[in-house]
C-alpha cells in the first residue's frame, strides 16, 4: 500500500469514525442538535426508539472498524454503515428535503466507500 493511500484511508476512516460517532451519540441521548435527531427521525416518520438501535450499532461499528484484525467484523460494519446512510439519504430524497438535510447522509456516504476502497490488506477479507 502506497503512502498516499494510507493517507487516504485513514483520513476517511477517521471522518466516518467522527461522523457514526457524533450522530450515534446525539441519538444515544435523544438530543436534537445535527443530523440524525429527534426532529430528523420524526420529520422522516421513524419512530423515536429507532435512535436507540441506531445509535447502538453505530457506536459497535466504528469500534469494528478500529480494533486489530476481524476483517469480517469490519466488512459487516462498513455495510451496516452503507444501508443505514443510504436508507437515511432515500428517506429525505423521498420527504423532498433540501440540500443541507440531504448532505450529511451524503458525505458519510462517500466517507464509506472511500474508507471502504482503501482499506489495508489486512483490514480486507482473504479468499485463498
């Protein structure tokens, strides 16, 4: 792996870390500041008791991503990741939300897959 793509992967590693753990926290407490909040979930029709799991899983993936070896564990924490922010970006797509409601899912998103894509070899599931 070359410098530039170790940089690369853990600067998007640590944004998505920072991101799944700031949303999962203020959904931990039910707090209504950013994305992700009590007004969010309730503006897109979910249930406040789905900030709990949320945050829950969120919180488990972002340890999956940085404790050593377990490349499965990361796998499975990087699609978690990928459905719950593509599902929150189809739901404010489909309640037509503006750019700014939008956004978050979206960078997070992008943050995912970049993260996803450079991961180190041993971060990567073996098939031989």
């Amino acid at each position: 792996m070359t410098k530039g793509n170790k940089i690369i992967y853990w600067v998007s590693t640590s944004w998505l870390a920072l991101g799944m753990l700031s949303t999962g926290a203020v959904q931990l407490v039910k707090g209504n500041e950013g994305a992700g909040g009590v007004d969010s979930i309730s503006h897109l029709g979910y249930p406040i008791y789905f900030l709990t799991i949320l945050a829950f899983w969120k919180i488990l993936g972002v340890v999956a991503l940085f404790i050593p070896k377990s490349p499965l564990l990361k796998e499975w924490a990087y699609a978690g990741f990928f459905f719950v922010m593509f599902g929150a970006a189809i739901s404010h797509i489909a309640m037509a939300d503006s750019l700014n409601e939008l956004a978050p899912s979206l960078l997070l998103l992008v943050l995912i897959v970049v993260s996803w894509y450079f991961r180190p070899e041993d971060r990567k599931i073996s098939f031989s």
